[in-house]
C-alpha cells in the first residue's frame, strides 16, 4: 500500500481532521523543508504532511525549498504526492471553485534551484518528463472529485510563473496562447522533483480568482482568501476520498 503524502498550498497550511502523532524536523542536504512533516491518521489512514509555505504562511512561492521538501518526504517514506495548489483560471471552464486535475504544465519559473542533478556527478542525468503528473493518481483525484460532487476538469494545461506577483493581463494572454488553462506559482519545480525521487505526484488545482485580464474588476487578496476558505472542505473530502480509495 502506497504511502501518502500531502503537501498543502495557500489555504491548507494545517489539515483539519489529522490526528498528528509525530513532527518530524527534518534536515537535509539541501537545507531545512518549509515546515516539520506532520506524521498522522487521516480518513483512517497514515499519511505525511507538508504546509509548502511553512506554519504559518510565510514563505513566498520563490523562496520554497522545494528541493528539501521532496527529499525530507522520500526521507520520510513517502510514495506518492497529493499537491495542492491554489491556481487562477484562465480557460473559460476554469471559474472561481472549479477544481483541476492538470495533465500537463508549462514552466515559466526562474532562477528556482530545480534539480537534484546539479553538483558532483558522476554522469549527467536526464529524466523523461513527457508527462508530468501520475496519471494513477490522477485517475483517483478524478474520481474522488466526481463522488463529492465537485464542479472539476480532468485535464488541464498549469502555466507555474515565478511570482509573488500576480501576472499581466498580456501575461495571461501569452499563457494562454501557450495552451495554459490555468495559472500558479508553486506548481515547479516541485513535480519535476519528484519525478527525479521517483515519487508519485499529481496536483489537485483550486481556482481561487480569474487570471489577470479574464475579469474587469481588481483581483484582491480578500476574494481570493474567501475562495480558498469556501474551497477547503471540499478540498479534504477529496483528499480524504483518494486516501481511502
């Protein structure tokens, strides 16, 4: 049986429900994760826990570790991913609480420490990132998110930019041109990563606010919390789903 791992985004820097037996702070070669990983029951099952942005929210999606964070999760046991990430939706489906399961992605991040393959190899490595997400574990994302009921796309195109800014309106349009369906700033190099670890991942993507440009109004802080706050317990019940599936 495969061992979970959940790593939280904006919204989900604790999961209500985890009955935390242990915090790990961990170390790793790469520097310290975002946050202790949370050793617990969920929905009857053990799973691993992760707040990306640390507990509480305080590191901007350029400043995460992602390298520490996926090797303390391989260190920690971890098989297989469950991400979720807070996106702005820039094809028309992709409204404020729509969910998606993104089958692809497109990385316009920089300057991001991206790979394990850096320093002091032995040979050069290359993984095959054709398709960037588990598609098993989307298989049970999806599923999960059509027994709750969930308003939800299977697939999608997630455009990762560097932030903490939000994009231009001529950004977007660029985006979506690229094919982009939806757009964050965490989605890389976090599932690359993994795939070097030889980690299961997918992502569970909430819409939290159109994209710039895809609204006349002003895209605020506000309306955006307020959509993660209405979004998260149908976050948990999915996840809580998958775990139990």
């Amino acid at each position: 049986m495969s061992v979970y791992a959940i790593i939280g985004g904006t919204g989900l820097t604790q999961l209500e429900g985890l009955n935390i037996r242990q915090a790990l702070p961990m170390n790793t070669p790469y520097g310290a994760p975002s946050a202790d990983i949370l050793v617990g029951d969920y929905a009857g099952r053990e799973v691993l826990f992760l707040a990306r942005h640390g507990h509480p929210h305080r590191l901007a999606p350029h400043k995460v570790n992602y390298r520490a964070n996926l090797w303390a999760l391989k260190q920690a046991g971890a098989q297989s991913i469950l991400a979720v990430n807070a996106v702005g939706g820039i094809h028309t489906d992709m409204g404020t609480g729509h969910f998606c399961v993104p089958h692809q992605l497109i990385d316009y991040t920089s300057g991001r420490e991206h790979t394990f393959f850096a320093d002091d190899l032995e040979h050069v490595t290359h993984i095959d990132f054709s398709f960037p997400y588990s598609e098993p574990l989307r298989e049970k994302l999806i599923g999960a998110l059509a027994a709750e009921g969930c308003a939800y796309s299977s697939y999608g195109v997630y455009g990762a930019t560097q932030g903490p800014r939000l994009e231009t309106a001529a950004e977007i349009v660029r985006l979506e041109r690229d094919g982009c369906d939806i757009v964050g700033m965490t989605g890389m190099p976090e599932a690359a990563l993994a795939r070097e670890l030889e980690l299961e991942y997918a992502c569970l993507a909430l819409v939290v606010n159109p994209a710039a440009g895809k609204t006349t109004a002003v895209i605020t802080m506000a309306e955006i919390e307020q959509a993660i706050v209405d979004g998260m317990d149908k976050v948990k019940a999915t996840l809580a789903r998958v775990l139990t599936s």
